[in-house]
C-alpha cells in the first residue's frame, strides 16, 4: 500500500526521484564479459559466377514516380 501511495505521490508531482546507489568500481555481478578489443576477422562473400549471365542488359520497364502518376492510377 506505501507503494501506491508513494506512485499517487510522484503523478501528482508531474516527476519522478530516483534513489540510486552510489557509483561504485565493482563490476556487476551479472555483468556481461568484456569483448575483445579487436574485432573477430569478416568472413568474405564467395565468388559468384557470372559466366552464366546472358550478354544483353536485362529489359526493365520504367516506372513513373509518385508525382508523376495520374490520380486514381495505382
């Protein structure tokens, strides 16, 4: 009950005080480990094969921007 008194309070108010510990140098007891400081090396994409790609450019049809549309067109 001194809970929601103490939330009825802090509404009232319009903010809210938090008690926080003091700063400490201990590490957290569930604290992550601590990363490596260099990072772990970056696997490269493999080679893709182009040989079977046709030679002429792909046909695209052009689409008009939005502002170019005629209303009521989708």
């Amino acid at each position: 009950m001194a809970q929601g008194a103490a939330i009825r309070e802090v509404v009232a108010r319009g903010s809210l005080l938090l008690d926080l510990p003091a700063d400490t140098d201990e590490p957290e007891a569930d604290a992550p480990p601590a990363i490596a400081a260099s990072p772990a090396p970056r696997m490269l994409p493999a080679p893709v094969d182009l040989s079977d790609l046709p030679d002429a450019p792909l046909e695209v049809e052009p689409v008009p921007m939005v502002s170019q549309r005629e209303p009521g067109e989708d």
